[in-house]
C-alpha cells in the first residue's frame, strides 16, 4: 500500500526522544507563515486541527496533517519527513534538541497515483 507520509528512521528516533518527554505526538505541515514550510511536532492534541486540514497518514505513531491549500501543492508527491541538525520551528518540539524535521519529497508513479 503507498502512504502519502513516510518517516526516516532518524526521524523515527528523534520521535522516540520527543515522546519520552513530551508523550504522544502530532505533526501539522506548516504552510510558510511564521516557521518557513517545516513540519511542525507537537504534543498530541495540542495543534487544533480543522475543517481545512487533511490527515495524510502516520509516522511513528504520530497523525500527519496538512491543510487543505498546501495539499494541492504535494498531492502528487510522497512526503518523507527527515531530520537534519539545527534549529527548528520556534514552536516545533524538536528545537532543544538542536534538530530539526524536513519534508523531503519524491512523485508517485502513474501506478502509485492509480493506487490512491
């Protein structure tokens, strides 16, 4: 089955950390305004999701959402949620760890896209 959303397994580890300390979380793919086009974590529940976010699936665990406007800009791309070292969004949870998450993306194929 093809996932919209996927983790590395560097992601999947910086997870584990941020659950230990933070319990459950969430991620919202933020549209640009305050912290650039970053995925953003957050204690589960916490980010109020609504009527204009699309839940693209799971990681670790974890909902992935992403509002409405900026799915049309990924729908045809598989979303690979990465981390990188250095600061991250100043409301993501990952920032003290001096980590940050990255969308990485590919295209489906035709076959992919038929599978959605």
């Amino acid at each position: 089955m093809v996932e919209r959303v996927i983790a590395t397994d560097a992601t999947l580890a910086l997870m584990e950390t941020l659950k230990a300390i933070h319990g459950p979380l969430m991620f919202h793919q933020s549209g640009g305004c305050c912290d650039g086009s970053s995925p953003m974590c957050y204690p589960l529940g916490e980010f109020r999701t609504g009527e204009s976010d699309i839940l693209l699936g799971e990681i670790g665990g974890a909902p992935f959402y992403m509002a409405k406007d900026q799915y049309e800009y990924w729908k045809h791309t598989q979303l690979i949620i990465d981390v990188v070292d250095g600061r991250g969004g100043m409301f993501s949870l990952e920032g003290p760890e001096g980590k940050r998450f990255l969308t990485r993306s590919r295209v489906f194929t035709a076959e992919e896209i038929k599978q959605l």
